[in-house]
C-alpha cells in the first residue's frame, strides 16, 4: 500500500507544482522523478543516470519527429495554407451544414497548426460564417473549437499524441497510431459538433470585452494580408503526404508482408520511418515559401518551429525521465497484482490523465505524463501487445480532453475571441470537451473489444 501512495504524493506533487506554484511541467517532472527515486529507495549512484537515460531515450528517436512536424506546421500557418484549407472544405460541403463544416475545417486544420493558433487564424472566417448564414456564433465556435481539439489530442504528427506513442514503445509504428487516431477523433469530433448544435437556436448575449466583431470584410483582409494563397494542393500535400507515407510503412511492415521484401518494400519502408516522412512533409512545405529570399524565411521559420517546439521536447524528455524511474521500482509488479483483479484495463490511464488535465490545464502534460506513469504498467493492465498500447494512446488521449476550462490556455483563446461569457463558455466549450472525452474513451473501449 505504501508503494501506491507514493505514487499518489508524486502525482499529486507534479499537478500542484504545475498548476498552484506555476513550477514549469519539465521541472515539475524531473523532480518527480528525483523524489521517486528517493522515496522508493533506488540506488543512490543509480538516480541521476536512470533520469538521463530515460531523458535521452526518449527524445533519440521522437524528438526529431516533433521538431520537423512543429516547423510544417509554422510554414503553412504563415503562408496562408490553414486559409485555403477551411476555404477547400467550404467549396466541398457548401453552407447547408454550418456546424458540421466548422467542424470538418478544425478537424482538418489542427493536424499540423496547434489548436490554440488554428482557432486565431479560423476565427474571423468563423464569425464571417455565422454572420452570412444567420447562425449563433456560439455554436459555430464550439464547433470549431471542439473540431480542433479532436485531432490535435489523437492525431500525430502532433507533438501530445507522439510524444505518448514515444514512452509506449511505439516510435516505429506511429502509422497505426494514426489510423486509429483518426478514426477515434473523428467520433470525438461530431460528439463535439453535437453539442455545439445545442446552441444554434439560443440567442445568447455576448460580451462587450472590447474586442472587435469581424465579419466578411475583417475576413477578407484578412486573407488579403496572405496575398495569393496556396492551391488546395500545395496546403494539404505537406501534411497529408507524410501521413500517408507513414501508413504505408507500417501496412508493409504488417508479418504477412503484403508486397513481400524485394525493392518496393525496401522503399516504401524507409519512405514510411516518420522521419523522413516528414522530412519529405518538410520538403513539400518549402514550395509554399513566397518572400523574394526564401532562404532567409525558411530560416525564420525553422527557428519559429524550434523555439515552438523547444518546450515540448523538454517535458516529453522530462515525461521520459519519470517513467524510466518508476520502471525501475517495484510499482509494477504491484500494482500489477492489484489491477488485474479489478480488471480496469484501458480506463485506468483515461482516469489518470483526466484528472491531470483537469487539474494542470495542458493537454500536452496531461499526454506526457499519463505515458510515462502507464509505460511500465502496460503487462498488468493487459495492453502489452501493438494494439493495446496504440488504444492505451488513445485512452490517454481522451483523458487529456476531459476538460478544458479556466487553466487551459485554449478556454481563454475560445472565450476571448468568440466573446462568451465564462459561465457560457463553461456551459459550451467546457461540457463540449466533457463529452469529446466520454466520447472519446467509449470509442476506445468498443475498439478494444473487437481488436483486443
């Protein structure tokens, strides 16, 4: 019993360092780590080179995927491409579905531009939206909002979702991480839009917070300020392609080897390693480059994706460190003999990164964390195979929705730029994300009863 309220005082230290005392997470999870290795009486000369060690491990291999995957993302947020994306969906589904549109465009967006930029950039295009269709801005909020946060928790190359698949062991099979991502986001997404059509026949006021209200003509110059956008094209291939590649490493990795093992398997296997697929995504995105020195500004963005990224590398490594000392703690066997018998499998990690992301407010820690606290755990809640630690990525990814309120920073960007009030925004965004999360994890659970 001790052990585990151990492990109860170290979860409980990360979230009130976190969110209480404002102690950044890469700090707070280093000296977890320190503080696990005291209390469960590791060797002394032992503690400093498991953390190393499990700092570096983990970033060897997925520290170069994030980088690459935040720089993409930078060049088609500055090149206008998230723009011409929303506006490709538009021409596709028209306007007879406002919400669910909104939705598909955030879905889409989030992949490669972090929720809380995807929402800055789509908002105008939004409020123009509900303007032109008569429709309650709050609805059409929520139903962006909840359509960014879908992708961005499960769908790599997101840094939350690879950073986990990362501490799972699973760095090489990111294809069928994303696979299932997609198909559970996407349920998680119209659970979102769901709610959001809640609010379309409300007339709920808005705040007078002094920002202004854009409409189709602060849209159109705002999309004026890109100049000439991308093609449909050019905005997709830089996402779309590496992903693509990715899953077809893994289906030529498959033990039935479908296109055998001559040159086209060689090929496409090394085509599918995540870091070249996004070197090749990294390549694509160089062609949205427009300045008269491009080498210039492909050097601006690259030290924007850089410094965007620096922070999650240092908690994915710091997540790494923590996870690779309590491997080396008895807490595995016990806890082991204790789950097993109550047979909680995949809620489990779901209840623990819920309660971290409620707590602390980052997605990306709520990820980081659960990961690393669950790695070594995996044999006794029975999701020890490839598909179990790809579902156990997703159980974790629904806990780290469930929900977003006054400590996440995207609560503040969806309040702020749609003018609700907190309480209305409790009642929209937040149970929106509760039931993305319920949503989320039922999805998972179903999935697991027919791949488990």
């Amino acid at each position: 019993m001790g052990l585990v309220l151990i492990l109860v005082a170290l979860i409980a230290f990360i979230v009130l360092a976190t969110s209480r005392l404002k102690l950044h997470p890469f700090l707070a999870l280093l000296a977890a780590a320190l503080l696990a290795g005291f209390a469960y009486q590791v060797p002394t000369m032992e503690i400093v080179k498991t953390i190393t060690g499990g700092f570096g491990g983990i970033l060897g291999y997925i520290g170069i995927v994030i980088v690459l995957g935040t720089i993409i993302g930078v060049i088609l947020e500055r090149s206008g491409a998230a723009i011409t994306m929303a506006e490709t969906v538009i021409k596709l589904l028209g306007e007879r579905f406002p919400t669910l549109t909104m939705s598909i465009i955030g879905y889409l967006v989030s992949i490669p531009v972090f929720c809380d930029s995807g929402y800055v950039i789509l908002n105008s295009l939004k409020n123009a939206l509900a303007a032109r269709m008569k429709i309650s801005v709050i609805a059409m909020s929520v139903a962006l909002a909840t359509g960014l946060y879908a992708s961005h928790t499960f769908v790599p190359p997101t840094p939350g979702p690879i950073a986990a698949a990362g501490n799972l062991g699973l760095e090489n099979n990111l294809g069928l991480v994303i696979l299932v991502g997609l198909v559970v986001s996407l349920v998680t997404a119209f659970a979102g839009m769901w709610w959001a059509n809640r609010f379309i026949g409300k007339d709920i006021p808005l705040e007078d917070n002094g920002a202004h209200v854009m409409d189709a003509e602060d849209y159109a110059q705002i999309r004026a300020k890109y100049g000439v956008l991308p093609s449909a094209t050019k905005a997709f291939a830089p996402i779309f392609l590496p992903i693509g590649l990715i899953c077809l490493g893994t289906l030529v990795n498959l033990p039935a080897k479908p296109v055998g093992e001559g040159f086209v398997y060689t090929l496409l296997a090394f085509l599918g390693q995540p870091v070249v697929a996004l070197a090749v995504g990294l390549a694509l995105a160089c062609t949205l480059l427009r300045s008269d020195n491009k080498r210039q500004e492909f050097h601006d963005r690259v030290v924007e994706g850089i410094q965007a990224a620096a922070p999650i590398l240092l908690i994915t490594g710091a997540g790494g460190a923590f996870g690779a000392m309590l491997k080396v703690t008895p807490l595995g066997d016990y806890l082991g003999a204790t789950l097993s018998a109550l047979g909680i499998g995949l809620f489990m990690p779901f209840v623990v990164s819920a309660a971290l992301k409620s707590a602390q407010g980052s997605t990306t820690v709520a990820l980081v964390t659960t990961s690393a606290l669950v790695a070594p755990l995996l044999p006794e809640l029975g999701l020890d195979s490839e598909m179990g630690r790809v579902l156990c990525v997703m159980a974790i990814g629904a806990g780290a929705m469930t929900v977003s309120h006054a400590n996440d920073s995207f609560f503040w960007v969806v309040t702020q730029f749609s003018r609700m009030s907190v309480g209305t925004a409790y009642r929209a965004q937040t149970l929106g994300t509760l039931m993305q999360g319920i949503a989320g994890i039922i999805t998972v659970w179903l999935l697991s009863l027919v791949l488990l």
